[in-house]
C-alpha cells in the first residue's frame, strides 16, 4: 500500500493527512518528518506514472495491491469525486461522500467528533435492531460526514451476528490505533476510551448487566478483521469487562 499526491497543495490538504492517518496510525518521527516541506522534496524524487482517467492536476489518492482510489480535488484542495479502479483496469467515478468521522488521534479530535460518534452509533443501533446482520467493518474510516453533517457508512462487509459485535469492534479497534500512536499520552488515552465506552452505553441502552452480557455472548468473531493480536477472545473479554462497569442495573 502506498499514497499518491500531484503537488504540495494537495500534499497539504485534509483529505491528504487523513489517508497518511489511515496508512498509518502511529504518527512517528519519520511520518511527521515526511509531512514536513522537506519530507515532501525528498519523497518527491520517488515518482511514479499513473495514467489517470482525466486531465486535473489536483489529486490525491491511495493504492493498495491491484484497488486504485484517486480522489480529484479542486483549486481550494477541497474534494470533488472519487476514481475507483478495478482488476479489469477499468475507472469508475464516483461523488465525494464526506470526510472520515475521525482525523487525529488526540482528545481535542475525539471531543469535536464525540457528537457525531454518538450520532452515528444512534443510527446504527437502530439499524441493528432491525436486521440481524452487522456492519463487519465499522471503523472510524467507513463513517463518513459530509458538508451537511450528514452521517454515511461505507465499505459494508456485512455478516451475521451480535447486535453488538460492530460497537465492539469500533472500540477494540479504536483503542488499538490509539495504542500504536506515537504522539498522544496514557492518560488522554484512557479519558478517550472512558467516554467512548459511555457513548455505547447510552446508545446501545441495556436494560440491564445480564441483557448486555446475553448479547455479547452472541458475538462471532470473525476468521479475518483489522485487529492485530491473534488472541481474539483478549478483545472480547476486555471489551466485556469494561462495559460492565458501565452499566447500571
């Protein structure tokens, strides 16, 4: 995997800063230094040839394997639409959906975006109260808020489950690129993690430490996901734990 950018504007922009936070949570001395003008001269010596489906100057874009996402911005660096491109070589346009819900790892991100968090998993819990199948990948990168402050949910893997496996998920995953960032204490950690963990208290609404302990019983955790350690059910349990000292019978 690696990110593309065409110039140093864009190289400057939102969009830019928050595909290098999803490259990579840990925000080390390396990656802030190549975010620096001098970083970017010296990464500028590595070009590659992309042929793009169109002729603007302004872009962005980040590549994984064979997957191509470019994304066009205009000459205020602000996003327009979003190039896909395919196995068969072939690019799709799309329209620019908004920004991921989560920018920096840090408590004065997390305090802006806390609204919107709660907002989201609102929508979601209501969701899974309907249907008995989750998200399967609801991380802070696959919600998205656009100029309207309207909430989207992307990059759906949806399977069976819990009601509660996608909530689970978003924290366990949450905490562990809050653990692999270089540049934000223990301590703003935990308040981050506290008030999270209340959020999904308040939206999921259990009645009760038992319903919720029934419903986490129900998780199937699945045979691939984003979480690094092997040990799957260390995840659960610490989840589990944590949420039981939250909730009031």
């Amino acid at each position: 995997m690696f990110l593309i950018y065409t110039n140093y504007r864009v190289f400057k922009s939102r969009l830019f800063k928050d595909l290098i936070l999803q490259s990579s949570p840990k925000n080390s001395i390396f990656y802030r230094f190549l975010k620096t003008r001098i970083g970017f001269l010296i990464s500028s010596i590595f070009k590659c040839s992309i042929e793009l489906p169109h002729n603007n100057e302004n872009c962005v874009g980040i590549i994984k394997g064979e997957k191509f996402i470019i994304f066009e911005l205009d000459e205020s660096v602000n996003p327009v639409c979003v190039w896909k491109k395919d196995r068969n070589d072939s690019w799709s346009k799309e329209n620019f959906i908004g920004f991921q819900l989560i920018s920096k790892y840090t408590l004065s991100n997390f305090n802006k975006n806390s609204l919107f968090i709660e907002k989201a998993f609102t929508l979601h819990w209501k969701k899974m109260n309907h249907i008995s199948r989750s998200h399967g990948d609801f991380t802070h990168f696959n919600i998205l808020i656009d100029k309207n402050e309207k909430i989207h949910f992307i990059d759906d893997k949806s399977h069976e489950n819990s009601r509660i496996f996608d909530f689970f998920y978003f924290y366990s995953y949450y905490n562990q690129c809050l653990f692999r960032c270089k540049t934000i204490n223990n301590v703003d950690k935990e308040i981050i993690l506290n008030k999270l963990l209340e959020i999904i208290v308040r939206v999921c609404s259990f009645s009760n430490k038992s319903s919720f302990v029934n419903e986490i019983s129900a998780v199937k955790l699945p045979e691939k996901w984003g979480l690094i350690n092997i040990d799957k059910l260390k995840y659960l349990e610490e989840f589990k734990n944590k949420m039981i000292l939250k909730i009031q019978d």
